[in-house]
C-alpha cells in the first residue's frame, strides 16, 4: 500500500497548475528569454494574450503560452474572433480555463495543448478544430446578447 503525503502535490497537480498560473510582465520575459529561439518566433508575430487585472498591481500573462505544446495558430484565430466582437482579452481566458462538457469535462487550455477527452481525439484534426471554434462562437453569442 502507497502512502501519499497530502501536502506535496504529484505531478499531474504541478503540471495542472503551471498551465493556469498568471505571470507578470517580468515573470513572462524571463520565461520567454529561456527559450529556445526557435520557439520565438510565434511571439514576434503576435503579441501574447494579456489579462487585465483592475485589482493586481500589473497585468499578467498566462503561463500556457509558453508551453512548446500550443497550437498558435488556433489560439490566434479565437483571439481574433473575441476581438471582432469587441469583447476583452479577459473573456478568452474565462473561457479557456473553464471545462466544458463538450470538451468532454477539459478545458479550452487543454485542448489548445493537444490533451484531448477520448470523445474529441476520435475526431478527425479539421473536425476537431471546427468543434472548439463553434464553441468559442457560442460563447461570444451569449456574451454578446
């Protein structure tokens, strides 16, 4: 029989946390400036997601942006579609960190990841995309109302 002590988190936990931390401008430059340079190359195209935060000292950046797992190009493409309805960056990230059932209980930041419920890795990559984006447009809809 394993014994776990309820005070030091496995790994699962630590992994599930560096995704939905928040780093500040700082914090995220120093992160960035450890890279690798190939993997700069989507930062110096785009300007990363950015939560504005009305009671923290700075905004912050959040920390799945820098895993080497991300698909950018969608995560750009859900971006814009919240900006062409005008609605903030904040928005994104309530919705990325949220599970959903039709993400099969993940979150948007999993899927964005690549760690899909069996439900949506059966599906074919161009299904799967389409999927997560009329999700992202049922979204805005119910903002938007």
């Amino acid at each position: 029989m394993t014994m776990t002590n309820p005070e030091v988190p496995n790994p699962e936990e630590v992994a599930q946390h560096s995704r939905y931390g928040l780093l500040s401008s700082a914090e995220f430059s120093e992160h960035l400036s450890a890279l690798p340079v190939g993997d700069l190359r989507f930062f110096c195209m785009q300007s990363p997601l950015k939560i504005l935060s009305a009671d923290a000292a700075e905004d912050a950046y959040p920390a799945f942006q820098l895993d080497a797992r991300l698909n950018h190009s969608l995560l750009s493409r859900v971006r814009e579609l919240y900006r062409l309805q005008t609605l903030s960056e904040n928005f994104v990230w309530d919705f990325l960190r949220t599970r959903h059932k039709l993400l099969g209980g993940k979150t948007g930041v999993d899927f964005l990841l690549g760690c899909f419920s069996v439900e949506i890795i059966a599906m074919p990559p161009l299904e799967r995309e389409d999927h997560f984006l009329d999700l992202i447009c049922e979204e805005i809809g119910r903002l938007s109302q």
